[in-house]
C-alpha cells in the first residue's frame, strides 16, 4: 500500500535568491516541515515534554538531489512518505512537485527517536512508541512506488498553517 503525506505551499521571497530561485538550504526547511505537519496530524509532536521525560527526533541524515529551479510564488506540493522504520529510526523521502506534477527536487531525512536523560542531559535513542511504529510500518513505500499519481491516492484535505495538507493512500 502506498502512503503519502502532502503539504502544499507557495515559494516565499525570502526563501529565493537574487535570481528568484528558491535556495538550497530551503529544500530542508521544508521537509522539516513537511515531517513536523505529517507528525502533528498523527497527535505527535517532534519534541515533547511530559511524565516519561523529553523526547523529540533528532536528524542523522539529511539528502537533497535538486532536478530543476522553483521559483518565487510557485506553489510546491511537498510529498513525505516513509521509506524504511527501524526499532528507533524512520527513513523519509520527500518528493517536490510543481503544481503541473513536475518534479523539482527529490529529498530524504533520517530522524532517530530520542530521550533527553535527565542525569546526564544528553540524548540517547530509544524505541519509537507503540503503536506509532507499527502505524508507520504498516505503510512503508518501497522505492518503486514512491511516487504514484496524485489522483490514484487522495484520501482528505485540510488547511493547515503555511500550506495545505492531503493524506494519500492507494
């Protein structure tokens, strides 16, 4: 079953450079975006405080092939879906979209769940929660199938801040 999550915005001027093409680095603001919004919609937070301490997702990895220019007032389709769940790390690719379906930018984010330890104040991995890691196994994309058209998969649309969010499932 393929799964997707997609965040849709428009490029902001100051996310471009002189040219009016969008800078590198923020490829990478906005797939941390992407996965903050994918998180939130599941009632998770990337940081969070609370009786079993802080926990949040830190990166280990983070890629960016860039295909073709995004330009300043284009809208941007950003697609997360989840290449690979270990016991204590999630593997994302990111597809960027032109509204056209045109392809910009392919991405991918490494992200290990994390308790602060108290005592020591640094971050040691941990396990990622049941059931969040059962959910997120259940809809592993293999590469192959990363990228279905968009028609085949929408399940629901809601607004949400800076963009708007579509759930996809095939």
């Amino acid at each position: 079953m393929a799964f997707t999550f997609v965040v849709q915005k428009q490029v902001e001027f100051s996310e471009t450079d002189m040219a009016g093409i969008v800078h590198f680095s923020n490829f990478f603001r906005m797939m941390e975006a992407a996965e903050h919004a994918f998180l939130r919609s599941l009632g998770v937070s990337v940081h969070s405080t609370g009786p079993a301490g802080t926990t949040g997702w830190p990166r280990v990895k983070a890629s960016c092939d860039y295909r073709k220019p995004l330009r300043f007032e284009e809208t941007v389709a950003i697609e997360l879906s989840i290449a690979e769940v270990r016991s204590r790390s999630v593997c994302y690719r990111f597809v960027f979209r032109r509204e056209s379906g045109e392809e910009v930018a392919v991405g991918e984010l490494v992200v290990v769940h994390a308790k602060v330890d108290p005592e020591k104040r640094v971050l040691e991995a941990s396990p990622i929660p049941e059931p969040l890691k059962s959910w997120l196994m259940e809809r592993v994309t293999p590469l192959a199938s990363a990228s279905p058209q968009p028609a085949e998969r929408e399940l629901r649309t809601v607004g949400a801040p800076g963009g708007t969010i579509h759930h996809r499932e095939a």
